[in-house]
C-alpha cells in the first residue's frame, strides 16, 4: 500500500506536523505500508512568492495564518473547493470590513491563484498513483484540505481519502463526512491506537472491521455513510511514538522560503489538561473529547528531545501541551538544564508560578512561555475560571521580565457578567506596567465549540449560530454549519465596544513605551535601605530610596503579593513592627508612584530584582488577531 499524508495550509511555516509526524511512524511500522509526507503549506507559501512575483512573501502567509479568529484562510480557498473563482467575494470583503488587520486586495489576489495551485497538487499527487490520501486538519485547514480531497477524488477515484485531526472531533467530522462525499472516512478523536487498524482494514476493503474502529465514520459499498460510537479510551502517552519530521526539513531546503522561516521542533509530554479536568476554563474549547491530562515519564521525554535535537540539529522546541506538567519542575526541566544545550523552548504554563519556578524553566533553555494571562482583572478571571488573581499574574509578568523570559498573552474581555467599571482602575495603572510585558492584543472572547460557554448556555453566553464568515465560505444549511465549525457568533456581553477601544488604546500606549527597551524599574540593596530605580517611560528619573523600620520591610513583603491585613501581620511577626494607620500611607505613596499594582484588595510590589548576567526580556511584536488558549 502507497500512502501518504497531507499538511495543507494554513499550517505554521515554522513547524513540521505533530500529527502526521507521529501517524507517519506508525505507518513506516507497517509491513507493506510506503508512508510519505507532503508539506502543501510550505509548497503554498512558494507558489505564492513565485506566481506574484515576490509581492506576497511568507510572512503575509503567516499574517493570515495567525488570525484564524477572522476565517481568511478558509475563504482563500473556498473558490477552489466550490469550484467558482470570486466565491462571494465582495460579501467576504464586505464581512472582513477594516478591523482585521489583513489586506484585503491580497486575500483577493491569493484566493485567485489557490484553484491553480491546488490543480497543479492534484496532478502530482494523482500521478504518483497513491492508494490513501490522508488529511491532517486543524483550525483553518478545513477548506484547503477539501479543495485538494475533491480534486483528488475526482481525478483519481479509487484512491481513499482520510480525514483526522482537531477539526474532526465529535459531531465536526460526522459533518464533514456527511456532507462532502469525496471523503470516504473521517477518524474522530486521537487517532494513534487505530492508524494499523485503519490501515488494515482499507487494504482489506473489510466493512466489518471498519465497524469495529472507535469513532470513525466510513462508507459502505452502497455509498452511505456510518459513524461508529467514540469508546476509546484517551491513549496513554508511554504509546505515542515519537514523530516522523524529515520529509519537512527536506521540503523547507528546497522551496526556496528559508529566508523567511526558523524552524523550530514540536513535540509533545503530555496531553489533555490537568487543570481543566477539574476547572474547565469557561472560554476555552481545546482538547475536545480528551480534557484527561496525561504526561510522558520525565526521562523517556529528556530521552526523545536529545534524539531529535541531535537528528535534525535544531535548538528550537515548541511544546505541543495545553499545560506542563508540574512534575517537570522536578527532574525534566533540572535534567534540560545539566545538558548545556543553547536550547530554546517555547511551553505552555500556568500563571501562578513562583520566581524559584520561573527560574527554573529559565536554566533549561525556555525563552518563551504562554500562561494563558488572559486579564488583570480577578473578577474576570473568576468568570473565566482561571484560578489564579489578577495580582499573581501580575506577580508572574515581574517575575518573567527579571528572569529574562517572554510572555505571550492577550487581553479578552466581553464576558457575560463582566464588570465595566472596574476597567478605570485597572488602565489607570497600566503605565506603572510599563517595564513589563504587554498582552499582544486586545479581544472580545470567542464563543468555541466544546467550551463550557458553548455546551452549557446557562452561563450567560448567547449562541447566535456559526461564525458569519463559515456561512460565506461554505454552500450548506445552517443545521449543517452548526455541526461542522469551530467558532459561533454571540452578541456583545459584558462590556461595551467603547471599552475594548479604551483598554486597546490603554495597551497600546503601554507598548510603545516597553518597545523602547529600556524601559525599567530596578530595586536593589544600599546597606540596610531598599533603593529603587525608576527608568520607566513617561515617568520622571528617580531613585526611590526606602528605610528600614517600615518602608523597606513593607515594601520587600510585597513580593509575593498581599492584602494590607497580610502586610501588617506579617511585619509585626517578622520583623516585630508595629505599623498602624502608617501602613496605609506606604501603600497609597507606592500606589502613587507607581511601585506597586493594586487590585481586588491585595498589593503586589512591580519592581524587578537586579540579576547580573541576565538579559531582562525583550520587547516581541504585537499581533493582536492571534489566537488566545
């Protein structure tokens, strides 16, 4: 059997498959089986450079890429899959209006030149005579993907076409299945503990041992199409293999786009969300029908990164995981550390992380972290579900600005029964915020399929049906929409547009200033006195000098964030002071100038310790139609 496994746009430039990485090894297993890759994103990415000669580079690939919220991509191609040039064109333009951040004449011009590009796939693709084509699809990659599947089916009917991924899940591929034809089955849910089987079974051309695969949905000889129960049990990691990537590396040296791409490595310790499992936060739709968290050991994970670290000679890694496992703290990350590698890393954490474990990621090569920040506000991130403050957020910003790590976070806001009023407070303290990291944007929250917000409406968040843009991009009911998208539209809860054009404004005032670079607050130790450094942009030179007896134990308590209840006894059992109404008057003199951040009652101090040798974090590109977690 000759298969083959398919990355449509609008997959990241930067990073090989995870999914058809792993699929790929288990199908090289198989005896009989010549399993390949075909990177179609980077081929896109190429194409486009060459047939606009040079006007629509990678990097416009990625602006639409990363704004999935906004559905371009899909439209992109919707023209190819429908087989009519300008599908709904000026309905699609008149939808995007000028909020988007994307050029419209360009999406135009890229949605021209897809039907040719996907033609020319198909004739190569036809010609190499494969007997499965398979479809990793996620996020935008829904449209792309059934572009290329109907031509290939078309031109080349008896070859199966197999689709699989995130955007598969539940009754999402059950739709697709149902409504697009030219795909004969659709794997639902993780699809690693039935790659051999589903393999076996379509080089037998056995029906009953299709029936017999979890979740999958398939047809039978007369043409109509069964979806078989989701039984499986979440796949435990010690299963997962390790996944495939050199047909990617091999396709990236030779489209000629490696100016504009870094690659990096994905892999994965874990799946599912240990925090979610107990608090599924209110917003978010990841993980679909697997929330269970599940990590690899600690030294089989170190083992498979030194392995492709050292095949592929790459220092880049991505984390797939929604979350990392605190265990990692432990021997993981210690074990990164020892290795002296120039690694650097990319995960996702949660916020409430003390410095010691920031620190710690730190020395193992992690530059980069996404702890799903999300608000300062802890009347928003109880909405939210968050478990964490807007003081300990805070606290971690500080803490990752001083260690030398970026943050990834975005602003949302619009949740139903979102306070309004507590936004002056919190934007008149954003320039005091200047020294550190910015959220990249500012966003209304999306109401997304498997949320709490979407499964129980009892929360407060109105469904309004499919994302408008999915009913322009596709040629199906309603019913039938409601079943396969991802995103769904709502009225405006929570707060006002004034306000999100506000807090925007707010941010991007705090950017422009932290872009600066040098923009800080230092404090550091002069015999017994604290003396901080203020070098912030748009507040005056100063060094803020603090005496013992008060201020400076005050001052240094406020570390770790706490209510002035805590302060007080915590300076009269530590350092046996006792402060009475003096407290207050610190407290509203650091909230003054700007030295600490006060929110929901509790206190927490901004300034960053002094570390030698450690390059405090730099400024990164605000792109605010990114994806939030």
């Amino acid at each position: 059997m000759k298969a083959l496994l398919v990355v449509m746009p609008w997959a990241s430039l930067h990073r090989p498959s995870l999914g058809a990485g792993i699929l790929t090894q288990i199908g090289r297993d198989i005896d009989g089986c010549r399993m390949s890759q075909c990177y179609a994103n980077l081929e896109w990415a190429r194409f486009l450079l060459a047939e606009t000669g040079g006007a629509i580079t990678p990097d416009d690939y990625n602006d639409v890429a990363e704004r999935y919220l906004a559905g371009a991509g899909e439209w992109v191609f919707a023209g190819a899959l429908h087989q009519t040039p300008g599908w709904r064109e000026q309905e699609f333009l008149a939808h995007l209006g000028d909020g988007s951040g994307l050029d419209g004449e360009l999406l135009v011009t890229m949605a021209r030149l897809a039907p040719a590009f996907v033609e020319h796939l198909c004739e190569r693709l036809t010609a190499e005579a494969y007997d499965v084509i398979g479809f990793s699809t996620t996020f935008m990659q829904n449209v792309p993907s059934l572009a290329l599947a109907r031509a290939l089916k078309k031109a080349r009917p008896e070859t199966t076409i197999i689709f699989g991924g995130a955007n598969c899940d539940g009754s999402q591929g059950a739709a697709i299945h149902n409504n697009f034809p030219f795909v004969d089955i659709v794997a639902r849910g993780e699809s690693d503990h039935i790659f051999r089987q589903l393999v076996e079974a379509v080089r037998a051309a056995d029906e009953n041992m299709l029936r017999r695969i979890p979740g999958l949905c398939w047809r039978t000889g007369d043409g109509r199409s069964v979806t078989n129960p989701s039984t499986a049990a979440p796949l435990l990691m010690k299963s997962v293999r390790h996944p495939w990537y050199d047909e990617y590396f091999e396709t990236l040296g030779t489209t000629g786009i490696g100016a504009w791409v870094e690659p990096e490595l994905v892999l994965e310790s874990s799946r599912g969300c240990w925090w979610g499992e107990k608090h599924h936060c209110t917003f978010c739709g990841l993980n679909g029908s697997a929330m269970k968290f599940r990590s690899k050991t600690q030294r089989d994970f170190v083992d498979e990164l030194d392995a492709a670290v050292r095949r592929h000679r790459v220092l880049d890694i991505s984390l797939a995981d929604n979350i990392l496992d605190m265990k990692y703290f432990n021997e993981f990350l210690p074990r990164l550390a020892e290795l002296d590698w120039d690694l650097r890393i990319h995960c996702e954490v949660k916020a409430n992380l003390t410095v010691e474990q920031v620190r710690t990621l730190r020395d193992a090569g992690v530059v980069n972290i996404q702890p799903g920040i999300e608000s300062l506000s802890s009347d928003t991130l109880r909405l939210m579900d968050k478990g964490v403050t807007g003081v300990q957020n805070v606290r971690l910003l500080r803490d990752c600005q001083q260690e030398g790590l970026t943050v990834e976070w975005n602003w949302l806001c619009g949740f139903p029964k979102e306070d309004e009023s507590q936004y002056d407070a919190l934007i008149g303290q954003f320039p005091a915020l200047v020294h550190l990291q910015p959220p990249l944007g500012v966003s209304r929250v999306a109401l997304e399929r498997f949320s709490p917000y979407f499964e129980r409406p009892e929360l407060g968040f109105v469904n309004a049906g499919p994302a408008r843009v999915f009913e322009i991009v596709y040629d199906l009911p309603r019913a039938e929409l409601e079943q396969l998208v991802y995103l769904f539209d709502s009225p405006l809860h929570g707060v006002s547009e004034e306000t999100v054009e506000r807090v925007g404004a707010a941010v991007d005032t705090w950017r422009a200033g932290h872009d600066t670079g040098n923009s800080t607050l230092v404090v550091t130790r002069s015999g017994d006195h604290l003396v901080i450094r203020d070098r912030r942009a748009g507040w005056p030179v100063q060094d803020h000098v603090l005496a013992p007896g008060g201020r400076a134990e005050a001052y240094q308590a406020l570390d770790r964030g706490r209510t002035p209840q805590s302060l007080e006894a915590y300076l009269r059992e530590t350092h046996g002071l006792a402060c009475g109404p003096r407290l207050a008057t610190w407290l509203d003199e650091f909230v003054a100038a700007g030295l600490v951040f006060t929110e929901a009652g509790r206190y927490v101090a901004l300034a960053t310790a002094e570390r030698p040798g450690v390059a405090p974090a730099r400024p990164q590109p605000a792109n605010a139609g990114a994806g939030t977690r």
